[in-house]
C-alpha cells in the first residue's frame, strides 16, 4: 500500500509526552507526521542555541529516536550524554550531530531530514519553525518571564505564553500536514512550554480550524508543578480555548481509572497530583470525551501507556 493511500496522522508536541505516543504509532499503517516545538532553551539545547543560533535540538532529537527503526547501539550513541569534558558535558550526541548537520547543510530542517534518513526513522518529522525562537510568559501577577526553562521556575499560575519572534513563521509542510490529515493529535506534555507552543503560532491555529481531519487532545494525567497546579482536565482544555480560541479541538482523551497510592506518593514530593477528570464541564465545552486505562501501570514514573494510547488513536481513524 502506498503511502498516498495510508491515513494522515499529525501529532503535534514535544518534551517527553510525544515520544511515547510516536513509539507506537509507528508500527500502524498510516502516513505519520510529527510536529515538534523548538521553543526549549535549557541544557545543551539552550547552549546550542546561543552559541551557534539555531533552533533547539533537543525535542526534535528525541522524536527522532521514537520514530527510528537503527540497530539499538546506534540509537543508544545517538541518545548519548556526555557526562565530562571540557565544553562537552552535558551535551547529547544527538544534539551536537543535528547541529553539526545544521552547520553543513546551512539549514535546520535539512538536517533533520538528512539524519531521519540515516537512522531509518519512520513518518516525516517537521519543527514548528526553521528559525530560532524563544518562548515567554505573562504571569497571572502581571509579571513576565523569558525562557521555556524559566517559566515553571517561577511558581506562579501563568496567564499566556507567547513567542518572539512574532509572527514566527511555521514550515509550511506543517502547515500542510495538518490541512491534510484524517486525525491530528495534540500530545501530552507540559501544557504551556511543550504543547502550547505549537498552537499558539497563528497558522497552525488557523490550519487546525481547516482540516477535514478530527482533531483530539490526550489530556495529562498529572499536574505539574510550576505549570498547572491543581488543574483538572477542563482546565487543560481551558488554557488551549483562552490561546487560540473555540472550535480548534473536537475530542479529550483522559485516563478513567484511579492511580495507585505508591505512584501518588512520588509524585506528592514534586507537588504533582493526578488530573481530575470533571466530565460535565468538558460536556459543556462541546467536546466528545474518550474515557479509556491509558497508563503504564509497570512503572512508577508515570507515562501514557504506549500500546493502549496508539491502539486507541488508530481505532479513531
């Protein structure tokens, strides 16, 4: 079957939620395409960013390695951190090998595409923009804050993020991707500096209100920290209304089942709780709400199950 046939899955995010979903997504037939912000500034990403300005590496190199199907030793230098070394530590392997690409191509996105190639990664791998960017915060206090590192550091409830450059210019195969799509899926992760980034940018809003495709946000299970504590699952959906208004998002996915009091407990020592699930409000807001166990019950890091989560946004197709 070839690949004009497949169905068009766009899943849009970053930071550790995204891969998880990818992972499995990449064993079903379809057209797989990811859309990944750049907007991280910490680490090696953020002394790649200033020392050689380009966009930020790191969710990119992560999804990369989701979508990869290299022997598993090339994955693992790929994924390599150095731990020591005079301008080398704490840089990835992975990082320093998209900038080098960067630097030899003289161009962000063909550097992704050249090392896709190398480590046989399945789908299309787009970054939201193909410049250097840099996120920002008004906080509910009046304040502002610059820098996706900074603004869970604060400890204050955020009003809105925004991006500068402004207006940042998305990839236009993005743009595209999500046009064409049978289902587009904005992923978990930290809501304002990983999944908001991407929807604020003006046409990719505008393309998620085109598409003929169903568009369904996978709501975090946690809170967090420094982003959204003491969230429920409407405010999640909420803070996405407030940045790009109605009618963008026609489905919530939320995990449905209690979690087990030893996970709760790890997670308490990071002021994390579970997300409350308040069904009535995400009725009123007119969503469709898919209610299904979508938690790895095998770990105590708690992640999104990838098997069940892939299953279930396969069958929505």
């Amino acid at each position: 079957m070839g690949n004009e046939s497949l169905p068009k899955v766009v899943v849009l995010g970053g930071g550790t939620g995204m891969p998880v979903l990818l992972r499995g997504l990449k064993n079903y037939p379809i057209d797989l395409s990811a859309i990944v912000t750049v907007a991280d500034d910490g680490g090696s990403s953020g002394r790649l960013i200033n020392e050689m300005a380009i966009p930020a590496p790191g969710d990119i190199r992560n999804v990369i390695a989701a979508l990869s199907d290299a022997e598993p030793m090339l994955l693992d230098l790929f994924q390599h951190r150095f731990k020591n070394g005079n301008g080398l530590s704490g840089h990835s392997m992975g990082n320093l090998l998209l900038a080098a690409l960067t630097s030899m191509t003289g161009d962000f996105f063909t550097g992704i595409k050249e090392i896709s190639r190398v480590l046989n990664v399945k789908g299309k791998i787009y970054p939201i923009a193909n410049q250097n960017m840099s996120l920002h915060a008004e906080m509910a206090d009046g304040t502002f804050v610059s820098g996706e590192s900074n603004i869970p550091k604060q400890n204050k409830r955020i009003k809105r993020v925004f991006l500068r450059p402004d207006p940042v210019q998305p990839l236009p195969e993005a743009v595209k991707a999500i046009k064409e799509a049978d289902l587009v899926v904005i992923a978990p992760g930290s809501l304002y500096t990983s999944t908001l980034p991407n929807l604020i940018v003006p046409q990719i809003s505008q393309a998620l209100r085109e598409t003929n495709g169903k568009v369904t946000y996978v709501c975090n299970v946690m809170t967090q920290q420094g982003e959204t504590k003491g969230y429920t699952a409407g405010d999640h959906v909420q803070a996405i209304y407030d940045h790009i208004g109605e009618g963008c998002v026609q489905s919530v996915i939320v995990h449905n089942l209690p979690i087990e009091q030893d996970v709760k407990k790890i997670y308490a020592e990071e002021n994390a709780e579970p997300v409350i699930y308040d069904k009535e409000r995400i009725d009123t807001m007119g969503l469709e709400i898919i209610e299904e166990d979508i938690v790895d019950h095998q770990r105590l890091e708690l992640r999104h199950n990838t098997d069940k989560i892939a299953n279930l946004l396969y069958s929505m197709i």
